[in-house]
C-alpha cells in the first residue's frame, strides 16, 4: 500500500479547524466566519442568502490575500534555501578541485622521480 495514504489520515486527524496555522498570514486580517443559515422564515431565509453571499465575497478575497502571503513567504524561504545550497557547493566544489589538484601533483612527482634501489 502507497506510504502516503497511510500518512494522510494520520495528518487528517490531527488537523483542528480551529487551531492557529503554523504559519499565520496576519497581513490578510481574521478569516471569515461562515455564517448560520436560518430557515424558519422566509424573511429569515433571504437574509441567511444575503449573509452566505457576503460571505463569499469576504471569503475569496481572504484566499487571495493568503495566496498572495504564501507565495511571497515561499519564494523568501526559496531564495534563502538557494543562497545556503549556493555557500555549500562552492565550499565542496572548493574542497574538490583541491583534492584532485593534490592528486595530480602527487601523480605528476611519482612520474617524475624514478624509483630508488632499483
């Protein structure tokens, strides 16, 4: 069976609708609370409409101000991850060009010097 599906309701569950994200996206203000709809009238049923339709209008611009913290937030960890990674192989592609410089040396004087007691 594929890991993942085994992983996913282990996350599922431990997901709560109400907890704090770890990653709270402050810039976008309080997310939206979906309103109750009421239909014990029909006065009361249209207003239920009005408030579910404001709602949506709240709702996709919150989801557009969090899609747009997100992906500034993604690209910042992104190039800093680069910038690391970059550090990294310039310090290991240091370190081997060192050691295959040392090599070729050392080839190169083997070479050059015939052996003694021969």
């Amino acid at each position: 069976m594929n890991k993942a599906l085994l992983v996913l309701p282990a996350i599922l569950c431990g997901l709560d609708a109400h907890a704090a994200p770890a990653w709270p996206p402050t810039q976008c203000g309080r997310e939206p609370a979906p309103p109750q709809v009421d239909e014990s009238t029909v006065e009361r049923y249209n207003a239920s409409v009005d408030r579910v339709t404001l709602y949506g209008r709240q709702a996709r611009a919150y989801d557009a101000c969090v899609a747009k913290a997100a992906s500034a937030a993604e690209a910042a960890i992104s190039d800093e991850a680069r910038r690391r990674m970059d550090a990294i192989q310039a310090v290991s592609l240091g370190l081997q060009q060192r050691i295959a410089g040392n090599f070729t040396a050392l080839g190169a004087a083997l070479r050059s010097r015939p052996p003694k007691g021969r």
